[in-house]
C-alpha cells in the first residue's frame, strides 16, 4: 500500500498478491479471496496553529505623557505542536518593556518564550512598539491687558484690570508655560482721546491654543498724558 501524503485514517481494498522469500511474485498461485479489506490508520503527531503575540509594559511615561498604543510585528506566530499542547494555551506573552519615565516612543527587540514542547519555526525575536503621546490638558491665567498702537502722548486706561485666558495644549508645554509667554494685548491704533471697545487678542506660543477669553472686548479711555 502506498501510503505518500495521507493525512487521515482510510480503509482501502487492496490486491493480493503472492511472493516467494525473496520477495518476487509467485505465479500459477491463485489466491482467494483476490483482495483484502485494509484499514490505515494515521495518528497526526504534531500540528502547527497560529497564536497570538501579547506584548507586556511596565512602568509609567514621564509626567505629562501616556501610552496611546502598544504593537507587535509580528502579531501572531505560527507555532507547532501536539493537540493537547497547543489547545493549552491561547496567546504567547512576551518579554517585558519598561517605559518609566519615557516622553518619545520606545521599540524594542525581545523574545518570545514559548512553552515547553512547543517550537516556532523561523522566529528568533519579536519587535514591539510602544507608542507614547502627550496628555492634553488646560490652564487658565489671569492677566493684566496691554494697549498696543497707542498715539505718542496718549495711555489707555482699561475697565477691566484683568483678564482670564483658557489655554489648550499638550500637557508639557502647559506645565512649562510661564506668564511672560503670553500676552493679552488691546490694539488702539487710530483711536482718538475718549472710551473706546477694541476685541482682546492674546498671544501664545506655537502649539498652545486660546479655547476662551473673559471679557472677550477691553473697553476703556484712552487719556491724554499730561
């Protein structure tokens, strides 16, 4: 019987057929029954299943800063072993990256500690990603308006001493903000002597945004400087 590729018990009728010692036919011999009922039965040792990959972060991103994803390339492995083997287990856990105190993105190599009996046929390593992000946050100041424009023997006097300003940002650069960075500023140029209700603009740096200004008009008198 030619067995070549079978993956699965089958029963085959087969041709009898008489030999000598040597293994060479016998003829004139005639055999009865002519054929014969054969069962093969064929066991699977091994079989080969893909498993997941799961990626493990310590730590914590410095201050400001979070884990927005975390990957591994590759995300599965095809994995060989016996039935009870492979039904055993339901992902590969990999290796731990710590990321204390990261502000940037970490990749690193690490290996995939398979159980015992199982093997991953060309697998060596596994690369992971952590991607790190900045939190957003928001941080409301109190500020004194500046008159800008103003006309050479003129000050401008504003109802409202102060003004509150919501800035929107990543946190780090909210933490490392400082008041002298922004600036609310009252344009006065080509007004006359009198009260005067110009828009407020604030002024900040790149990558901050204003989400609001109270009051959002500085009204006031613009005097003449005796």
């Amino acid at each position: 019987m030619n067995v070549t590729g079978l993956t699965v018990s089958l029963p085959q009728s087969v041709e009898l057929t008489p030999q000598g010692a040597g293994g060479g036919e016998v003829r004139g011999v005639r055999v009865d029954p002519p054929t014969a009922r054969i069962n093969v039965e064929v066991l699977q040792t091994t079989l080969t299943r893909p498993i997941p990959l799961t990626p493990v972060v310590t730590g914590e991103p410095a201050g400001g800063f979070r884990i927005s994803g975390v990957a591994a390339f590759p995300s599965t492995v095809q994995v060989r072993g016996t039935i009870d083997e492979l039904q055993a287990i339901d992902a590969i856990t990999l290796q731990p990256i710590d990321v204390t105190g990261a502000r940037a993105s970490v990749s690193r190599t690490v290996a995939a500690d398979l159980p015992p009996g199982l093997s991953a046929p060309g697998l060596d390593t596994v690369t992971v990603l952590v991607t790190i992000g900045t939190v957003d946050g928001t941080l409301r100041l109190r500020l004194a308006p500046e008159a800008t424009g103003v006309a050479e023997g003129f000050f401008a006097e504003f109802d409202d001493q102060d003004v509150d300003v919501t800035l929107a940002g990543p946190q780090p650069a909210l933490n490392a903000l400082t008041v002298a960075a922004v600036r609310v500023t009252a344009d006065l140029a080509d007004i006359g002597a009198g009260p005067f209700a110009v828009s407020s603009r604030v002024e900040v740096p790149s990558g901050i945004t204003v989400t609001a200004v109270r009051p959002e008009v500085l009204s006031g008198t613009l005097v003449l400087d005796e």
